[in-house]
C-alpha cells in the first residue's frame, strides 16, 4: 500500500534506470527524479519485498548537478529520464556505472578510455513516435510515458535533429486529414545524410488518389514519404523513388539505409566509435612490416557492415555474421558499394552458435556489438576462438559484464573500457570493452 504521507531521505546512489537510491529505513528505495547528494521528500508507490519504489515530491536540499530540463514534456515524456542532471555529470555517472560492474565481477581495466561526446541536443536522427486518433478525430503523436502505454502528444522535441523536430509540429494536422479507412499505428523519423523520411506504418497502402492527396498536403517538408501496411515486412518508398539514402560511417565510407531498419540514432558518436576501434585494434604485421595474409577479424551481430566495412582496410580478411538475412544482404550490397572486395558476409544464428568449423585458421580480432540481452550462445565460441584481441560493444554493460566473466576464466584481461554517450539525457549506457589474452 502506498503511502500517503510524503517521507524524507537522503540520495546516496543513481541506479541503472537513472533513478535516485535512498535507504529510509534501511531498506532500498527508487525515487523517480532523485539525485545523488540530495535529500527529498518522496511518496513510495509500490512496495516488493527487497526494496520500494517512489516518486519526488520535494527537494529539500538540491545536488549541485541538478539543473532546469530544457524539455518543457519532461518527465512526462518517456523520451528522456535525465535532463534534470547535469550533462556532464550524466557522462560521469555513466563511465561509474561500467566501472563499478565490471569490478562487483572483479575485472579492473588497465585503462579508462575517454568518454566519447559530442552535442547533447539535437543529435537523435531516427525516431519511432506513437499514432493514436483521439475520439474527436484529433490525431496524438509522441513518446510513451514512462512506465506507461500512455501517449505523451509532442509538438517540440529537443533530442530530435533539427530537421525532424521542425515536422513535429506539423503531423498531427496532416495525419488527421488522411482519406478516411485508414488506422495509424507509428510514424518513423529518420534523417539520412542526403535526405529525411516521413515513414507512416498503417493498417492499408494508400489507393493511387488517396497517395495523390496525401503528398499535395506534405507542404510542410520535403521528406521522402515511405509507407508499410500492416501485412507488410519492410516500408514501401513512395516518393523519391531511386535516391538511396545514406549516412557516413567515415570520411570515405556511407551506408545505404531505409526506414525500419536499425542505424545508431547519433551519427557523431557512431563515427567516433568507429574511430576509437581502429585506434585500438593491433593487426597482426609480419617482420618485414606488411600485414601477414591471414590476418583476420570476425564482426559478429554485424548488421549493415557498420564495423565490418571500416576494419576492412586494416585486416586481409573481414568476416560479417548475423542473423537476419536482409541486413546481411544489406551488408553485401554496401560492400559493393564502397568498393570493398575483402570483406565477406554470412547469415547465421548467434543465439545458438558452434560457428568454429565455419571459420578455420587464426582470428587476430573478434569484435562484436549484440543487442541489449548479450551475446551468451556465441560467448564459447569466441572464448576457444584464441582471437588475440576481443571488442565488445554492448548497449546493456549488465550482459557484457556477464557475457566478458567467460572469457575472463580463458585466460583474457580487460585491457581497455569506456563508454560512449550514444543518447544523451536518458540513462541508456553504450560501452566499449577491449580484452587480450
């Protein structure tokens, strides 16, 4: 039972979520809105057996980090869950939150690698938003609440690119004035280097006439409009038909990509990271200084070449894996694109994976960047693979700290570890690991 009468405690921790930990009573509470330092007034709302859950209700003494959000949605707006922290700050408690994982599972890297950063606003190029059409016809278009299925509709949006954010405001009008029969599930955002997409998901295509209205009244962008009924595997391009779009991994490397289909959301990090694995990454030289010609590396959860593509002109032989056919095919297509001949790519499933006898001879690097429940069925592989230097990225540490302990126990050291502030005002922590044996 909650109770109704607000308590007081002090914040000596954030936790994973960004939520501020305090112990009134001894026991563990989460507080919405909380930071470390301060010492708030709180109301529990929830209460399980090993710890509470609560919400702020007054800061009685402030935490010199906690500034004004920027975002007049927040913290309504499920988007973000930490504009009220200090930048900066955000980025510290990120880079301690991996350390301190990997030392509860007694790893210690040699060397804390810089934080990568660049600009905090305005930096998220794709964005999946809520549709639903209110019972006077109105349409609502935002984030979820926190917690909640609930819509947060949003006319402004300070993480979107800029590009994205000036059609916010537009959306709602347009969609509301579609041809009648139609149900809107999701508009996708997506900003490419050469172009910016509209991306309606819908229970129907759009008749020929119907499409003709509804790009007369897109006077407000011109963002290509892509389309996918609800039947459909992949969107549909409606408009713009025949320009590709593009996003930079490197100076000399783009990637095709569309709209459904997974791109890291902050280009100027991705590029950074892109960076900071070459930078780490030691091919294997023969005496007289030329690569040896079975060096090798193996990009597992590869996706559209990301990694794949970059670490090509420092290896002989590059080997993608992963697990959907139509990223692979993408793979193989911007390989062909970006005139890269020794990079290969194969389908495979890395859940359940015993890919030893696909891969013959020496790896000199495995590096791989799985999704947020890790890497586990393809962790023995890699572990027997005697790979001279492993690359993990992982956009949950708590999975890689748990997947890297096996590797640990096959005679690897975490050499290097760092975090890349890929999402600026939320608590989602993207980290790099580099082990040796």
């Amino acid at each position: 039972m909650a109770h109704q009468t607000p308590l007081t405690c002090e914040i000596v921790d954030l936790i994973h979520d960004g939520r501020g930990l305090g112990r009134p009573d001894g026991k563990a509470c989460f507080i919405d809105g909380a930071l470390p330092g301060e010492t708030v007034e709180f109301r529990r709302h929830n209460q399980k057996r090993n710890y509470d859950e609560g919400h702020l209700v007054n800061v009685i003494n402030a935490s010199a980090s906690r500034i004004e959000p920027q975002c007049g949605y927040f913290p309504r707006c499920g988007g973000c869950t930490l504009q009220h922290l200090d930048h900066d700050a955000q980025i510290g408690f990120k880079q301690q939150q991996l350390l301190d994982s990997l030392q509860r599972a007694g790893m210690q890297p040699d060397i804390v690698l810089p934080a990568l950063s660049a600009q905090q606003w305005h930096y998220r190029r794709r964005a999946r938003l809520a549709v639903q059409r209110a019972k006077d016809g109105q349409i609502m278009v935002g984030f979820r609440n926190a917690g909640s299925r609930r819509i947060e509709p949003i006319s402004h949006c300070t993480v979107l690119a800029e590009p994205l954010a000036a059609m916010l405001p537009h959306l709602p009008e347009w969609m509301a004035a579609f041809p009648p029969g139609f149900r809107l599930f999701e508009v996708e955002l997506l900003s490419a280097d050469n172009a910016d997409v509209i991306a309606i998901e819908a229970s129907r295509q759009p008749s020929v006439t119907e499409l003709q209205a509804i790009i007369e009244s897109m006077s407000f962008s011109e963002a290509q409009l892509w389309w996918k009924a609800d039947k459909d595997q992949a969107f549909k391009q409606l408009t713009g038909v025949g320009e590709k779009l593009r996003t930079a991994v490197t100076e000399t490397i783009q990637l095709h990509t569309e709209p459904g289909q997974f791109v890291q959301v902050n280009g100027q990090i991705n590029r950074q990271m892109v960076e900071q694995v070459l930078s780490l990454i030691r091919p294997v030289r023969s005496q007289n200084n030329d690569l040896e010609k079975t060096s090798v590396a193996v990009d597992l959860f590869c996706g559209a070449g990301n990694f794949s593509l970059p670490l090509a002109a420092h290896f002989d032989r590059v080997i993608g894996i992963e697990g959907l056919p139509e990223l692979v095919a993408n793979a193989e297509n911007n390989a062909r694109q970006n005139q890269i001949a020794n990079a290969e790519f194969m389908v495979s499933d890395l859940n359940n994976w015993s890919g030893m006898r696909k891969l013959k001879g020496n790896i000199d690097l495995v590096l791989l960047d799985p999704p947020r429940n890790g890497a586990a069925g393809v962790m023995p592989w890699i572990a027997k693979s005697k790979a001279k230097q492993i690359i993990y990225i992982s956009c949950h540490p708590s999975t890689m700290v748990r997947d890297i302990k096996l590797l640990g126990e096959s005679g690897y050291r975490v050499c290097a570890a760092g975090v890349m502030d890929m999402f600026p005002h939320t608590a989602h922590i993207e980290a790099l690991v580099l082990l040796e044996k």
